[in-house]
C-alpha cells in the first residue's frame, strides 16, 4: 500500500471512532440525569414504575410548559433537574402557578455546609437517604419538610395561587435508592398531596412528542444531525472519503500497465551457484572451469576452434598469429591449473588479463 493512501486509511478510521465516541458517549450527558425512562442510578425509572404499582395516575409531560392547556383539576408538575439550578422560578413556571399549579423542583443550587455527604434524614415514612452537604440555611422551620441542624433540604413555599417544593438534592427518589423505600414513598408523599393530577416534565431531558419534533424542525434524522455537532464531522468524513476514492483510483491519465520481469534462469543460476562457491571458498573450482572458458574463447578469435590445444601449442600459436610475447598467456594459462586457494584480489587480476588477452587478435 502506497505511504499516502496508508495515511488516508489511518485518517479515515481515525475520524470514523471520533463519531461513533460523539454517537456513544452523547446519551450519557447530564440531560438524562433525572429521567423516567433513564435505568442509570441516577434516573427515575423505578420511582416511575413504583408510581404505577401504587395505582397512581401519573403521566410523561414531552411538551413545553407553555402547551399545557388549562385544566379544570389542578395538576402537579415535578421537574428533576438534570444539573444544578437556581431557587428561583422561570417565567413559564411562575405562569403555571398562577393557575393554580402546584410545582416540585428536585435538584436547586443552595449553599455547601458542613453537613455530612451522606445522612439519613427523618420522615414519617422512616429514615431518608440524602446524598448532598447543600442546605437552605434562610428557610423558615414551619415551612421545612426535610431538613437538620444546617439547613433545609426539602421545603415549600406559597406562590400566588399554587404551591412550589424545593429540594436541594436531584436524587431524592433516584433509581439508586431503589432498596429504600422511604425515598420512593417520600416523594409520592409531595407529588400526591391534594389529589391533583401528577405529570413528570421529560421535554426537559429531551423527549419530546412527534407534534413538537416537527415543529421544532426536528422531525428527520438530516434535521437532528444539522443542529448537533456531529455534522462537521460527517462532512470531513465524506470529504475524506471522496479524496480517499480519488486517490486510489488516480485518475492522472490512462493507466499504466506493468510489465512483468521476465527472468534469466541462466543468470539466475550462475548467481546462486556463484553464491554457494564462494561460501565453500572454492576459488580454484571456479579458477579451472572459467580458464578453460576464456581459453576457447581465445581460441575462437585466434581462428583455431573451440577444442583445448595443449598448452605449449596454444603459446606457439599466439606467437605466430599475434607477434606478440607469450610470456603474459602462459601465466595466465598456468595459473589455471593451480590447485591452490588465491585471494579475490588476485582472481579479478587474472579475469583482467584474460580481457586484455582476447582482445589483442582483434
């Protein structure tokens, strides 16, 4: 694989866990905390369920406040909150008890004291779990429902014509306290207290119905994607993937058709032949079999055929043909038949003057 494309694979499986991180780890925000349909520890799930073996009519709200129609029956709206918020009522809130509403709110920001994390606080239906060392230090007593020494943790107050309950823990009826039953029955205890009609508000932790989807221009998955992070990263992605295509399919030109090598089995089997003399240090094997070689091909430029003439014929020859001393062919011929090891230096001397020697007759 070619280093650029290489490059490109890793970017693309790179940018490919990116999202699916941003696709798993989205529904874990903090949005979900609080939910009745969340199984977490700190979702509402089992109070819900619990709601409903009591044979207590409650409902999923899925809508903005603002879209609750007005009711002959009063009705009780819990909110959970899924971070932190201020004590103080939201506009829409302030409208909804105006009407006569009544309205609970688990989960307000109020001062850390030196309460213990965890307490068990008392209640008429037994000791109930509080993970928060957050109290209410400015709240009238008559008006405390659950509280210590340090402070409130759950109180109400009267606004215009309904009725407002703070807690500063989310967790009050968590999915976490499930094996206390106190927390459960405590909070049913807030919820049910006239006999009004009982909504958890889920629009807040993002559920919302078909009608308000559609409305809200959430109502397909290229809307939803539009409005979330994750549409950069799908358009890098789909960038990368058409670079990725373009580069493999090198639309430079006409393509180029490799010619296969075609291989010398001769020289292939001279080299390999080569390779395992020189490891067995048989230079006089090779010293014999090249001499005769060189030798007819002396032969063949003197005229004199490819059959080996006796040494002191083929001197007397040379003489006669070239008029040249035949002192340097007779070393080279001697050597020929020598049965002892040279060195390399001494072999590539000898192959030259085999060179220099054929080409004299020319």
């Amino acid at each position: 694989m070619k280093r650029s494309n290489r490059i490109a694979w890793i970017g693309a499986i790179a940018l490919g866990v990116i999202i699916l991180l941003s696709l798993f780890s989205a529904p874990n925000t903090k949005i979900y905390s609080g939910s009745t349909y969340s199984r977490a520890a700190d979702g509402y799930g089992a109070w819900y369920a619990y709601m409903q073996q009591q044979g207590v009519t409650i409902q999923r709200w899925q809508k903005p406040l603002d879209d609750f129609k007005p009711d002959k029956t009063p009705v009780t709206l819990l909110r959970v909150s899924s971070s932190p918020r201020e004590a103080y009522l939201l506009f829409d809130e302030q409208e909804w008890l105006e009407k006569g509403n009544d309205l609970i709110i688990l989960g307000v920001k109020t001062p850390v004291t030196e309460a213990n994390f965890h307490s068990l606080q008392q209640s008429n239906f037994g000791d109930i779990k509080i993970a928060t060392k957050r109290r209410n230090i400015k709240v009238e007593k008559q008006l405390v429902s659950l509280g210590d020494r340090f402070g409130a943790v759950v109180w109400q107050e009267k606004r215009d014509q309904g009725k407002v309950i703070f807690s500063t823990t989310p967790y009050l009826a968590a999915n976490a306290y499930q094996d206390n039953l106190s927390n459960f029955q405590y909070l049913a205890s807030l919820v049910n207290q006239k006999g009004n009609k009982l909504f958890v508000d889920e629009y807040i932790h993002g559920y919302k119905d078909t009608d308000v989807s559609q409305s809200e221009g959430e109502g397909d998955l290229l809307s939803y994607f539009a409005k979330t992070p994750l549409l950069p990263a799908l358009v890098q992605l789909g960038i990368l993937l058409l670079v990725l295509i373009w580069a493999n399919n090198q639309r430079f030109g006409k393509p180029i058709v490799l010619e296969t090598p075609v291989i010398d089995n001769s020289q292939a089997y001279i080299q390999a032949l080569a390779g395992v003399l020189e490891k067995a240090e048989s230079s006089n094997f090779v010293i014999e079999m090249v001499g005769k070689e060189e030798q007819r091909q002396l032969q063949k430029a003197l005229g004199l055929g490819t059959t080996l003439l006796e040494h002191q014929t083929l001197l007397q020859v040379w003489q006669e043909k070239t008029g040249t001393n035949p002192a340097e062919l007779d070393a080279v011929l001697k050597l020929s038949t020598r049965k002892q090891r040279i060195s390399e230096r001494e072999l590539l001397s000898w192959l030259a003057k085999w060179r220099t020697l054929k080409e004299i007759p020319k």
